[in-house]
C-alpha cells in the first residue's frame, strides 16, 4: 500500500508539473506567433512617410483580441503606439515578447505584446487539481481492493497450511494441505505433504520393526526361560544335552541381535563414508574364496567369471554384501547344486550377480525376500533371523545401487545388484 500511495502521488505530482510544462510552451509558442503576425500587420500601415501618417488600428485592435498591450517604437527608439501605462511598475506584467517590423526590406520599428501574468484561471487549476485528486483516489482504492484479493490468494494457503503444520506437530498424521495454491505457495503445500507421508512410513515401519523385534527374541526367550525352569524344578536334569539346547537359543538370540546391528549399520549414513574406488572384481575374490570352505561344507560348487570393473564404494561393505549372498546361497541349496559369482559391465552400469541352482524360491515369495524378518518356507525350516537380505539391501541402498532376484522354482535364483557407472 505504501508504494501504491507513493506511485499514485509521483504520477499525480508529474501530471501536474507536465500540463504545467506543456500549458507554458503552448503560450510562449502561440505568443511568438501573435507577435509575429502584429508586427506583419504594423508593416502593412506603414507609410512611406514614416510612422507619423501611418494607420494603427489595426495593430490596436489585434493586442485588444489577444489580450494584451501592444508597444509600437520606431527605429530610433521614439514609441509610435503603446497601450501600456507609462510608469513600468503598472504595466500588466512582464511576460513580453517582441518582433522587428520590416517594411521594403528594411527594419523600421519593433513590436512588443505584453501579456498577463497568465491565461489559466485560479478556477481552472482548482478543477485541474480535483480531478487529479480523485484520479489519485480512485486509483487507490482500486490497488486497496486488487491488493486484498492477491494478498488472500497467498495468505489464506499459508494459514491453512500453518494449521495443517499445528496438527501434524500434535500427532495428527492424517493432516494434509491443499496444494491448489498458486506457484511457491502450492510447492510447498505438496512438498509438506511428501514429508508428512514420509514421516508416517517411518513411524510405521519403525512400529513394525519393535513389533517384528519383539516377536524374533520372544520365542527363543521363552524356550531359555521354560528350559530354565525345568532344571531349576527339577523336572530335566541339568546335562550336556540339556545345557546345548539352551546354549543353541542363545546363540540363536545372538545371531538375531548381531544382524539387527549389522541392519543399523547399514542404514546409517555415517558409516558409509569410506568411500574408495575399489575393483568389484576383486571384492567378489577375495570374499568368495574366503566363504569357499563353507560351501564346500554344505556340497556346492562354486564357479567364478569376474571381470574387472571400477566402482566408488566402501569396500568393507561391499564385502558384507557378498558374504550375506553366498552365505544366504549355502543355507537354502541343496548338496550338488552349484554357485556362481560373476561380476561384468553391463552399459554404463558394473553387475554383480550370484547364482545357484538351488530349489529357487516361489513367486508369490520373491516380493518379500528384501524386507526385515521375513522367512519363506524354507527359511523357517533354517531357522534363519529374516535379516540377511535385508541388510543387503540396506548396504546395497546407501552405496546408491539397486538389488533384485529372479527365480524359477526347481531351477535356482539370481541376486542381481548393479551400480551406475560415472
């Protein structure tokens, strides 16, 4: 409103100040040419005997319709006709303008009109400044009310939005903001609402994994505590078979809480920042030929084509990544079956892939093969933690690649995890 008032009033000011310049050139134009045609006609009644027998009433009465006195002097300087007072302070004013009278080519005399000191009247500025005063008001008030429109298009978002904001920071996660608001305003609004939904996932999922974390330790907890009893009763005897089903659940709970550390780790992003470029390659050797033992226990074959391909990674985690693969690879296939670890460029992206030929894993299974504490039907039977995968692709997630898995039951599975290459 402050530059609206102060626009209005510049604009008004140099309206003003303009009519005034352009009034003032109009007159002084149109004054040069009313001198100028006096002093033609002053030439026409001169005589040829001079100023004294010349006709002058014309040249009278073209000053009475101008409006203003005339002086009519001679070459000499001898006034030949003036209407003006004789003592200069009463003349009408001192806006003269003047003009040589040529007659047979020669200067004979000068003319001089005398004007007033103008020709707009004190009521014609009044009507002049009026009119400006209410165009600067209209004007204002016109930007008052297209002002309080515009400003409501953007304040009304924001105050719901601030409410939507309120809500969400009690615990409302149901609060979602109009994003029809225009420009910035409706950005914001829908970049409000990706964090809310971003927020609730991850309330969600954290709930899911207490849930989830709660029910893993429950069972083994439950059989030490139950196994516990029975000796402390009386009821099973305190032996070395009894002592080794306790001791497998708590190895149990260990491996469960050591792969939710593992899980954490993963999914934090400080702990990756050993970022080197390493050979994928040679990660694959050296973590395969490390797990080759294992898998010769469990009867598989192990096979290798690795090319070597550059990549920015950390390469402790890259390790991690193989060996949860080859290890996930040695509990669910069977003796005979074989394992292959290959490593190749694909385009612009480095490939790692291992394959078995395994039993495979069902397709209304191969969803869920990725997420926190879930077990197929083979893995219930391993009584793994359901961690494993999921820290893979934690790992894989924070080092800015992608994993996947195609399987055809009775013929094996393929974990596939590929990195875009710079």
């Amino acid at each position: 409103m402050v530059v609206t008032v102060a626009s209005v009033a510049l604009l008004a000011l140099a309206v003003v100040v303009g009519v005034d310049r352009a009034e003032t050139i109009s007159r002084t134009s149109e004054r040069k040419q009313a001198v100028e045609q006096l002093a033609a006609i002053a030439a026409t009644g001169y005589s040829s005997s001079g100023w004294s027998a010349a006709d002058l009433q014309a040249v009278r009465a073209f000053a009475q319709s101008v409006g203003a006195g005339v002086e009519l002097t001679g070459s000499q300087g001898e006034v030949v006709l003036t209407t003006l007072p004789e003592k200069p302070a009463a003349r009408p004013g001192r806006n003269a303008v003047s003009a040589a009278v040529q007659a047979e080519g020669q200067q004979v005399g000068v003319v001089e009109l005398h004007f007033g000191p103008g020709t707009v009247t004190s009521s014609d500025e009044s009507r002049l400044v009026a009119w400006i005063g209410v165009s600067a008001l209209v004007a204002v008030l016109l930007a008052t009310v297209v002002a309080w429109i515009v400003a409501r298009q953007f304040t009304e978002p924001m105050r719901r939005l601030t409410a939507a904001g309120t809500d969400f920071a009690r615990g409302d996660r149901s609060v979602r903001a109009e994003t029809n608001a225009p420009g910035e305003i409706g950005d914001l609004a829908r970049t409000f609402n990706a964090a809310v939904v971003a927020v609730s996932e991850s309330e969600q999922a954290q709930r899911n994994l207490i849930a989830d974390v709660a029910h893993e330790l429950r069972t083994p907890l439950a059989a030490l505590h139950a196994g516990l009893e029975e000796m402390r009763d009386g009821y099973v005897p305190a032996d070395a078979e009894a002592l080794g089903r306790l001791h497998d659940q708590t190895m149990r709970l260990g491996r469960t809480v050591s792969d939710l550390q593992s899980l954490a780790a993963a999914e934090t992003p400080t702990i990756h920042q050993n970022v080197v470029q390493v050979d994928l390659s040679e990660v694959a050797r050296e973590e395969t030929l490390e797990r080759r033992p294992l898998l010769n226990a469990a009867g598989l074959t192990v096979s290798m084509d690795l090319r070597p391909v550059i990549i920015e990674a950390d390469p402790d985690r890259l390790h991690e990544v193989v060996g949860n693969l080859l290890s996930n690879a040695s509990k669910y296939c069977r003796s005979g079956d074989e394992v292959t670890v290959r490593v190749a460029r694909d385009d612009k992206r480095a490939i790692l892939e291992v394959s078995d030929t395994g039993p495979g894993i069902p397709p209304d299974e191969l969803p869920h093969v990725f997420e926190r504490f879930w077990r197929g039907t083979s893995d219930r039977r391993q009584g793994g933690s359901g961690l494993g995968l999921a820290i893979v692709r934690a790992i894989v997630t924070a080092q800015g690649g992608e994993v996947s898995v195609d399987s055809t039951p009775g013929q094996g599975a393929t974990f596939r995890v590929a990195w875009n290459l710079a």
